[in-house]
C-alpha cells in the first residue's frame, strides 16, 4: 500500500470499509508517517488479489499494488526496517560544507536510537499520557483524553473536532457521533469511540475491543517508548557513549572485549527474564514505582495490545548512506515525485535555492527524525516543523541552535519532503 499525506490506521480502516471485512483484519509492520509519501506492506485476511486491486478506482491518496498470498499475517515490526528518502528545502547558500561534515560524521559513528517526537503526538494530552491510563486500566481517562484532543483547539477544526468538542461538553455520544460523515464514521479512531458508545459500550470497550488492536497498542507504545527514553539518557549520562562492563547485548549477556555501541541493548518496560538484573531492568522499574505500576502492569496487557519488540539497541547505524545537494527555481517546484506528481527533471534542477536529498536505511523502529536531528541540530518533529514553517513564512527564523554539540550555526531550518518505505526480511537478504 502506498499513501500520500494519510495516517496509517485511516488509511487500513478505509481499505477494511471497502473490503467489507474488520479492521482487524488490517495488519501492517508499523505506522508510518502521514508527513510523506510512504509504502508498506499491508496484509487482510481472505479477500481475493483482485477485489483488492479493483479498490485503486476508489481510492484518493492511497493505492494498492504487488499483491500475493500468504500463509501468516504481516506482525508489527516484524520487517528489516525502512528505507527513507526525504529533501531538506529552503537551505542557506554557504551552509553546503557544513552540512557535508555534519553527514561525514553521521556516516561513521550513527546516532543514539530514541524514539521520536512524533511517537508522543503535539497535542494537549501526550499518547504516552493516554497510554499511562490505559496501563492503570484508567479506561475512562484515556477515552476523555483522546476524545479531548481531537477537539478544535487542538485540530484545525473540521467534523471530528466539533464531534469530539460535542461529546466533551454533553456527553451525548449519538449526537456527537451525528456529526460524523462518511469515513470519519468508521475510519478515525474518534469514531470508532462514538460508535461504541452509542451502542452501549463500556469506557473499557472503547479502548480494548472498538479501536483496531494496532491504534490501540500505539498508546501503549509510546508509555513504553517514554520510559526507554528516560532510561537511556541515563545511561548515556552515567557511562558515556562507549562499551560499559555493565552493558548488554540483544541476548541479555554481558557484552564481550569486540562488541561496539551498536551492540549495547536496554530492554522495553515489561516481564522480560532475558534482562533481568540489567541496569535497564533496574532503572526501568523504578520509573515505573512512581507511575504506580509494575513490570506486570504492562506484560498483563498482551491479550489485547500488541506489545511489539522485547529490547532495542542504544545506538543505531544508517545503511547505505547517500546525500546529495539540488539547486532549484522556486518554492514550488517538485523534487521528489508523488503519488500523483513527478519531480522535475535533473536537468532542470538548477536556481538560486538550495536542498538537501539524504536516502539511507534504517532497522525496524528507528526515528528518521531523530536522524535528520542529528544532521540538522534541530528537532524534525511535526510540531517543530509546523511553527518552523510559520516563522519562516514570517520572517523570524535567523538561525538554528546545534542540540546534539551545543554549536550555534548560521543555518536555518527547513521544511522537508519525506518518502519512505518498508523492506521485509526477506528483502533485505536478497
């Protein structure tokens, strides 16, 4: 499935509507970003390869394509990883050597593997936030929270914001729900809320059985995602960039005299015997003592949550690196093709303003964002870039603080063109 500015769940839930089957029939390898043009594998449960490709006449912004059947389902995270191909515009002219220094340095020593901004959202109540409530089996809260920031001071209006802004202030899901059309109906999770409450659903319900098992587990997610985070800046903290004696490997072991930073693993809250006695196991439950929860807390959820990866490596590596610098005519012109638009040709890649392409490849749950940080100096998150592009538009961007060096560099930020796409195991072998 390839998509075009279109959220992950939205888009599997339209598919799902068409197909005439449930949602949780969907299953893909992970979410990807709506800010892009991406692709992915997609698999659905007993549905014909040509009634899946008799969709693409319906489709706006979505399109489904090299089908085959299979024995098993796709998991989430179970791919190599993805490769990325994103364009930085609007860069400044005499920033093209400090860039290509910057990207030498990436190329050799990778960068630390936090999860990304865009796992915790930019609205008032953080997924991690809804995720500690779903985890304290706080079912009402975490409906309340999400309902809450999908009213229109978080969204820019729209049928869903003013459903959800109805229901928060009458509590009449029917009448909220009446506000929906179409696939807001069935294909945004707020829908799916008012849908189930409408037809007598329990707080509880809504979350563990009206939500696609794979938008639900997001929430959970990033309440993990959070506490690794805090754990390995801890750990870069307390033992530096280098092979600690007190570090492990992926197998839970003692790291050995040859390992790298690549090797070093910190385990994700949860039961996990595997790294039981490690510093991540330590830290990770004292952060959990002062939410009120335990190891447990998070393992007991598997029965409805898909719970994904058991550790994840501190440091991670860009595969097949490439950059290269593009001169361009104006701010509308097209450098990367769409789904639906083409990119314009190299030989008309010439004018005053300059962009960076970067392609590179990286394993399964890994932050392109957090990359392009590393690169840039600064935070490629959609609520950084969102206030970047209003402060360019007006004016007030004069330069761009170096986060990672604590180096201040006459560069400013850019928007960014993003296309990104999953490769399986097997694609990766070959």
């Amino acid at each position: 499935m390839c998509k075009e500015n279109k959220e992950t769940s939205y888009a599997c839930q339209l598919l799902a509507k068409f197909l005439n089957v449930g949602p949780n029939n969907i299953r893909t390898h992970g979410i990807k970003d709506k800010r892009g043009v991406t692709s992915q594998r997609v698999s659905v449960t007993q549905v014909l390869e040509s009634t899946i490709l008799n969709l693409n006449s319906r489709l706006r912004g979505i399109r489904v394509f090299g089908c085959e059947y299979k024995h098993e389902p796709v998991r989430m995270g179970a791919h190599w990883g993805n490769r990325f191909s994103i364009v930085l515009r609007n860069l400044p002219n005499d920033s093209e050597l400090l860039l290509h220094k910057r990207l030498e340095t990436f190329q050799n020593t990778g960068f630390v593997n936090y999860f990304g901004t865009q796992r915790f959202g930019s609205r008032s109540a953080t997924t991690a936030e809804i995720g500690l409530a779903i985890t304290k089996r706080d079912w009402e809260g975490a409906v309340k929270m999400i309902m809450s920031n999908s009213m229109p001071d978080h969204l820019e209006g729209g049928a869903v914001g003013y459903a959800a802004k109805c229901f928060t202030e009458t509590g009449d899901a029917r009448k909220a729900f009446s506000k929906l059309k179409g696939a807001q109906a069935f294909a945004t999770v707020e829908g799916n809320i008012l849908k189930c409450l409408t037809k007598g659903g329990t707080w509880q319900t809504c979350i563990t059985e009206a939500i696609p098992i794979q938008s639900r587990s997001l929430y959970v997610h990033a309440y993990q995602s959070l506490i690794w985070n805090k754990v390995a800046s801890r750990r870069l903290k307390e033992y530096g960039t280098r092979v600690h004696a007190s570090d492990v490997g992926v197998d839970g072991k003692t790291l050995g005299e040859h390992s790298t930073h690549y090797d070093i693993h910190i385990p994700l809250p949860g039961e996990n015997e595997v790294f039981a006695g490690s510093y991540g196991e330590k830290w990770i439950s004292e952060l959990l003592e002062k939410d009120g929860l335990t190891q447990s807390s998070i393992t007991s959820l598997k029965d409805k949550f898909s719970l994904g990866e058991s550790s994840r490596a501190l440091f991670v590596e860009a595969k097949d690196l490439k950059w290269k610098f593009i001169r361009y005519q104006d701010q509308r012109t097209l450098l990367q093709d769409g789904l639906q638009t083409r990119a314009v040709p190299e030989s008309e890649q010439k004018g005053p303003l300059l962009a960076l392409q970067i392609q590179f490849s990286l394993i399964s749950g890994s932050y392109a964002t957090v990359a392009l940080r590393e690169i840039t100096g600064t935070d490629m998150g959609k609520k950084s870039m969102k206030n970047l592009s209003l402060q360019n538009r007006d004016g007030k961007i004069d330069d761009v603080e170096e986060s990672s060096n604590d180096v201040k560099d006459e560069m400013k930020q850019s928007p960014q063109e993003v296309v990104g796409q999953d490769e399986t195991k097997q694609e990766a072998k070959e």
